[in-house]
C-alpha cells in the first residue's frame, strides 16, 4: 500500500494500524474508526460516513494483501456498529467486500471475514432481510469450508441469521425459493445439511407458506435423502415429514398436480429409503387428491406394479405400493366410460403417451400426465385441487395405461403378484370402462393368450377372467356383420380363422367347404369365436399345455362362460381342423371334461335326455368332430343314451385299424363305465329287455378287450346282469318295448354313422400316409 497516499479522514496512524499484522493493532485502529464514525454519524455527516467505507472497501478489504483485507474487514465491522440503526442505510457497501472474503483462499482471512459480517447482521438485524439472497448465498459456501473455524464461525453466523428471519415477518419467501432451488441440488453433505436446516427453520415460521413452494424443492430433498451421512438422511426424513403432515392438514392448498411425476420418479429408485418415503407420499396423494392423480395413473403404474413383486426382505414398500394400486384402482368408475371428445385424427395420434414399462425415470416417468417426457417445473401443467376437480370433471385416458400394463404382462421377468396385479387392471377397466377398453382389445389379445402358458396357477385364472370378459362383453359385439373380415382375422391358410356369428363356416381353409354353424350356437360377441380358434391353436402348437393345463383351462372358461358355447363352438373348429392327431387328441380331452367334471353336470343333464331341438342340435355337432376318436364317439352316444346307434358304430370297429393307443382308450371308457357318472347306465343293466343294445353294444366292447384287467372288469359287470337268455332279439321285430328309450326324433342316425366312416377314412389315410406302404409304427402286435 502507498503510505503517501492521503485516506482521510482516515488518520496516517489508523491506516498503519490496519495494515498491522498483529491482530491487536488492527483491534485499537478499528476502535478510532468507531469513534470517527460516530462522529460523523452525531453530525448527521453521510458523505463521509460513505467515504470512510469506500476507503476501508477498496483500500483495504479488497487489498492484495492480506493485512489489510484483515484490517478492511475488522474496520466494517466498526463502522456498522458506530451507525446502529443507520447501518440498514449503508448494508450493501458493508456487506458485499466482506462476502468477497469468503472466497480468499487463507482459511483465517474467511474466518474475520465471517466475524466481520455477524457483527454487522448483529447490529442490523431485520434490515440485512433485504439482502437475505446474497448472504445465504455466501453462508451456503461456507457451510463446506474446510476448516473448522470457519465452519465455526459460519454456524455462528447461520444462527444469528435464523433467528433474525424467525422473529421477522417480511421475509422475502418468494425471491428466496430460486435460489434454494438452485441450491438443494449441491452434492455437498455440509452444504445439504445447511439447506435441511434453512427448510426446518423456514417451515416452523408461522407466516411462511413454504407448503405452496414444496413442488420447487421436493425433488432436491428426496435427492438429499438418499445422502450417505446417516444424520443427513434423518434430517432430511424430518422435513419431509413434517411437509407430508401439512399436506394432509391442508389439502386444498397442495398442487398435487405439479409433484405426482417427481414422487413417480422416484419411486423406482434403488435406494429403499427413498423408494419407500416417495410411495408413502404417493399413496397420501390418491387418497387426498383423488381422481386429479388419473392423468397420471400410467406413470403411477409403472411405478408401483414392479413393487408388488418384491419378496420379504422390502415387504414395507410392497404393502404400501399394494395400497397405492388399490386406490387407484377405486378411482376408475363406470362414468370414465363417457365417450370422449371426438378429435382429429392427427391430434389423437400425437396425444401423450408413456414410452411403457421400458422407460427410465427421466422418460415415461418422469414428465407430464400418462409418462409424458415434459419437465413438470417448465411445462405449464394446471394446477388440480380437490375443489376444482368437482368443477372440471378429470377425463380418463386409457392409451397410456394400457400400454404400461401391456408391456408389464408381456414382461416375462416380471414377478408373479405382478402379473396378478396387471390382470386384475385389466379385468376392473373392462368391467368398468367396456367401451373405452374395447378399442385397445386388439392390441392386448395376443399377449392375454400369450399369458395362458404362465408357470401360476393363479396368473392363468386371472387371465381367463380378462379373456372371458372380453368374450362375453356386449361392447365386443360387432355392428356390421362383415366386421370381423378386417385384417386382424386375415390368417395364413394354415391358421384358424374367426367366424362371423350366425354366417356360414367357422373355419375357411383351403379344401374344405364352408358349414353352417348349428342354429343352437348361442349369439355371443366376435371376440368369443376368435378366443375359441386361438386357444385350440394354442392347444395345437403347444402340446405340453394341452396336456398339463389343459383341462384345468377349459373346465375355468365353463364356469366363466357358457359351457354350451365352448363345446359347440370347439366342435364346430375341430371339424374342421387339418391336423387330424391334434383333432383326435383334443376331442379325447373335451370328452374327458364333459364326462367327469362337475362344472358341466348341467350339460351333461341336457346331454342326457335330448328332450330339446336345443340338445339335439348340441348332440350332432359334437358327434361330428367326436368322430376323429372312435372311442369318444361311443361314449358320447353312451351318455346320450343311444345305445342303438352306439352298438352300431362297434360293429364298425372291425373295419378300423386296432392299435394300442386305440385299445388304451376302449380300457379307459370301461373304467369310465364304472364310475358314478354313468350310474343311470348301470341301472339300466337291470331291464335287460328294455336295453337289449345297451348290453350288446358293452359286449361289443368286451369283444374287442384282450384279456386285461378291463376286460376282467367288464365280464364281470356283464355276468351281474340277470336272465342273459333275453339278450335274444328278432331282426323283425317292428317296435321297440314300450320301456326302451325310442331313437331321438329329428336325428339322421343313418349320416350319423356314414360321417364317422368318412372320418375314419381319413384318419387312416393320414395314418398311412405318414408310414409310407409298411404298417403304422403306432400298430404292435397284441398277443
């Protein structure tokens, strides 16, 4: 420093003292400036009041040397606390060279710059409020000085400026939030908890609504959560704590709006903590907010669904992402089935769309309403309130909910209680928004089928409710006949096609003419039909489910739907299906199901009688596909009492080729005969003369036995029959006894039996041809 240059009305003796680099000297050279001041402060003397700070600003405090910026420093502080009061007046020419110290790079210098400015916020006090901004400013970087005087001396100084703001009431909340905004993303952890402290002390101030703030600095405090200091992660629990706590006092002041996709986010995080809090917060939001959280249920999804999946070990977060679906859940009613606003086409394409499950937080989660990729801070999105909700009704969106479920069900690393979850979603839309859902059912069809070769037991039932909902839906129905012509049923030749209800053929394939269906097919939706030829192909493609869950998945569908429908219009496919093993395999399996499963005793009562046009009809279009399994089709005319007829068609096994295959099945229905469900069978034994067929037709089948344990079992059920002498008929007689049950009226029993030689013709030309000119390699010699 130049010793001649003139600083007055600084004395030469004040201006060496300062310069001093003993601490002491510089203390005695600040005390004449406080007196100098107050001097000039009793006479009222401002502009030398301003020109003693300028000099102490720029010759001392803003010296490149360091004793002088330390005696700059300690002489501000002077001359604040000779103005008193009147310091408000000059604040910015005292504060700002002493905020530029905070940045010296001599630890000692930061801690009197710290000193220097508590001194003159303490003389202050409301008045620095102003300046509040550049202060925090200041103190934030300080907070992770270091050293640990400085950081001494900045708590001092945090403290001081804490209690001012509490005892104030014209804090400048507003202009504040910017710069806490900024400021809460610091990695920092003394920095953190410097601005934890400022949110707990800025929240406990009565006159500050900071609640009206939280969607600026939410997501930094669940960024501060995740923090690795222990004390931190506690503080930082505290604040959102008592945050969600006025949240549920003060409901209709939250904008639950602008802060749904920010919890979304991160409850997918990895951190438990904060996966666990921000789902916390989500469930509070539903249930407070409630239907203002729909346009946002796809980004909830994807957030929640993966949770219900988890094991024991994060058994909290799943028990609180459980609540959270099920609340969502209850939102969805039958009036979001209102049609929407018609809208140009363009504009319902480029409407908003999550990316699906597949999205990171930053995409389907993390923007506007549905996963949309806008930021919630910039995008203008309305504030909802449970209030204006009531006057502005929120509209249902089902484009983005469904493609999150979607991509979840077509996920085949998705947790089981997942999948669960998604059906369930599926199921409660359709029940509750047929219409609306009708539009995606297209897009969802071949996953839900898909579905049925889950490993869960649980996942397939599910599954066949959705698919049964969708089947029997009157929403699926289709207005023009023709509707189901579209491209979604135009298959290779070698795939099963829809048929359209009530018109001819339910299946066109090449070389087959098309058959119209029975008149007793019930009229059930277009969906219904295509469900049918799916499955069965499903079946064909897929022989281990046939064999392990098939039965399980037909006998669900006949309780879900009606059981009639299924058989008729599985029969109907199967007539005309090309892969005769297939055929015989799956009508050996619908056979099985109609005899012993208690879900179709009402069938197999109607079955039973054939009293009606209804049953009639029934009867004939499974003996038509019955007929690629001869032994099926005699016990279908055993359960349909057609004894006659059944007699008849085992005079025609001789003309079969025998195998053993063939012959398990000949064991298998004698086993079935001893079985309750053919009692009435039993009992008829008893009128021999009344059932003459019934008793030649089981000694057909005893004749075509070697000799097994069914063929055992079989003799003697047939040596219990009394007066086997009246086993005798005469070829003339014109009428049957009075007691026998006469040939069902309007049954051609004679094409009957004709098609099943056709059949059968087929079935052997098949087998044949597979062989080549030798033997079929299933037929073995049976000794």
């Amino acid at each position: 420093m130049n010793p001649e240059k003139d600083f007055a009305p600084l004395t030469p003796n004040i201006v060496r003292a300062l310069n001093d680099k003993l601490y002491e000297k510089r203390k005695v050279a600040a005390l004449e400036i406080e007196k100098l001041v107050r001097e000039f402060v009793a006479q009222n003397n401002t502009v030398q009041i301003k020109h003693v700070i300028q000099t102490l600003s720029q010759e001392f405090a803003l010296s490149q040397h360091p004793h002088s910026r330390k005696g700059g420093l300690i002489g501000l502080a002077a001359c604040s606390i000779a103005l008193g009061k009147d310091s408000g007046l000059y604040l910015k020419e005292l504060i700002e060279p002493v905020l530029t110290c905070f940045s010296d790079a001599d630890s000692r210098l930061r801690y009197y710059a710290c000193e220097a400015l508590y001194n003159i916020v303490k003389v202050a006090r409301g008045a620095v409020l102003p300046h509040f901004n550049v202060l925090f400013d200041g103190l934030s970087k300080l907070a992770a000085d270091p050293d640990p005087n400085v950081k001494s001396g900045s708590e001092l100084l945090d403290r001081l400026l804490k209690d001012i703001v509490t005892e104030s009431n014209k804090f400048d909340l507003v202009g504040f939030i910017p710069l806490l905004r900024e400021r809460i993303y610091s990695n920092n952890q003394y920095a953190r908890q410097f601005i934890i402290s400022w949110i707990l002390v800025l929240e406990s101030v009565p006159d500050i609504n900071l609640l009206d703030y939280l969607p600026e600095i939410l997501d930094g405090l669940f960024q501060i959560l995740g923090d690795n200091g222990k004390e931190i992660r506690k503080m930082c629990e505290v604040v959102l704590g008592e945050f969600l706590k006025e949240t549920k006092k003060n409901p209709s002041s939250v904008k639950f709006a602008e802060m749904a996709n920010i919890l979304v986010i991160h409850c997918q995080t990895t951190d438990d903590l904060i996966q666990l809090t921000a789902m916390c917060w989500l469930r509070e939001f539903i249930q407070l907010a409630g239907r203002v959280m729909l346009p946002y249920s796809s980004g909830i999804l994807t957030a929640v669904l993966p949770c219900l999946a988890y094991d024991d070990r994060k058994r909290n977060i799943k028990e609180v992402a459980n609540v959270c679906n099920q609340s969502l859940m209850k939102l969805v009613t039958p009036e979001d089935d209102e049609p929407d606003e018609p809208r140009p086409a363009a504009q319902r394409q480029a409407g908003p769309s999550p990316e699906g499950c597949a999205a990171t937080q930053e995409g389907a989660a993390g923007g506007g309403p549905d996963g949309s990729c806008n930021s919630s801070f910039s995008s203008g999105i309305s504030v909802f309130t449970p209030a204006s909700a009531e006057r502005a009704p929120v509209t249902l969106h089902l484009d983005g909910i469904v493609q999150v479920l979607n991509c979840h069900l077509s996920d085949t690393a998705i947790g089981m209680m997942t999948r669960i979850a998604v059906l369930k979603w599926l199921y409660h839309l359709y029940i509750k928004t047929p219409r609306k859902m009708s539009r995606h059912t297209d897009s969802l069809f071949p996953v839900l089928l898909q579905t049925l070769s889950d490993e869960s037991d649980e996942v397939i039932l599910k599954d066949l409710e959705v698919l049964a909902e969708i089947a029997s839906s009157p929403a699926g129905q289709a207005d023009d006949p023709g509707a189901l012509d579209g491209p979604d049923l135009r298959v290779s030749h070698s795939e099963l096609q829809a048929p359209t209800p009530g018109r001819a053929g339910l299946l066109n394939t090449p070389g087959t003419k098309g058959v119209e269906c029975s008149p007793s097919t019930p009229t059930m939706n277009s969906y219904f039909y295509k469900f049918m030829i799916n499955l069965l192909k499903r079946f064909s493609s897929e022989r281990k489910l046939l064999e392990v869950r098939g039965a399980f998945i037909i006998r669900q569908l006949c309780l879900l739907l009606h059981a009639e429908s299924i058989f008729h219009s599985m029969a109907d496919i199967l007539l005309r299906e090309e892969d005769l093993t297939f055929a015989s395999t799956m009508v050996h399996t619908l056979n099985t199901i109609l005899l012993t499963s208690t879900e179709l005793f009402q069938l197999r009562n109607q079955l039973k009688d054939l009293k009606t046009p209804e049953s009639r009809n029934l009867f004939c279009c499974l003996y038509r596909s019955w007929c690629h399994n001869p032994v099926t089709t005699v016990s279908l005319c055993f359960l349909t009492q057609n004894y006659r007829h059944a007699y008849d068609l085992i005079q025609k096994f001789g003309d079969l080729e025998v195998t053993v295959d063939f012959l398990t099945e000949v064991d298998k229905l004698v086993q079935l005969i001893e079985c309750p469900i053919f009692t009435y069978l039993r009992l008829q034994l008893l009128d021999v003369k009344s059932n003459p067929y019934l008793i030649k037709a089981l000694y057909g089948l005893l004749m075509l036995l070697p000799q097994s344990s069914a063929f055992q079992l079989l003799s003697h059920r047939l040596q219990c029959v009394p007066n086997p002498e009246l086993l005798q008929t005469e070829d003339g007689v014109k009428a049957a006894p009075r007691s026998q049950k006469a040939d069902s009226p309007g049954i051609d029993y004679a094409e009957l039996l004709q098609h099943f030689e056709r059949v059968q013709k087929q079935h052997l030309d098949v087998r044949h041809q597979r062989s080549g000119r030798g033997d079929h390699p299933d037929r073995r010699a049976l000794l």
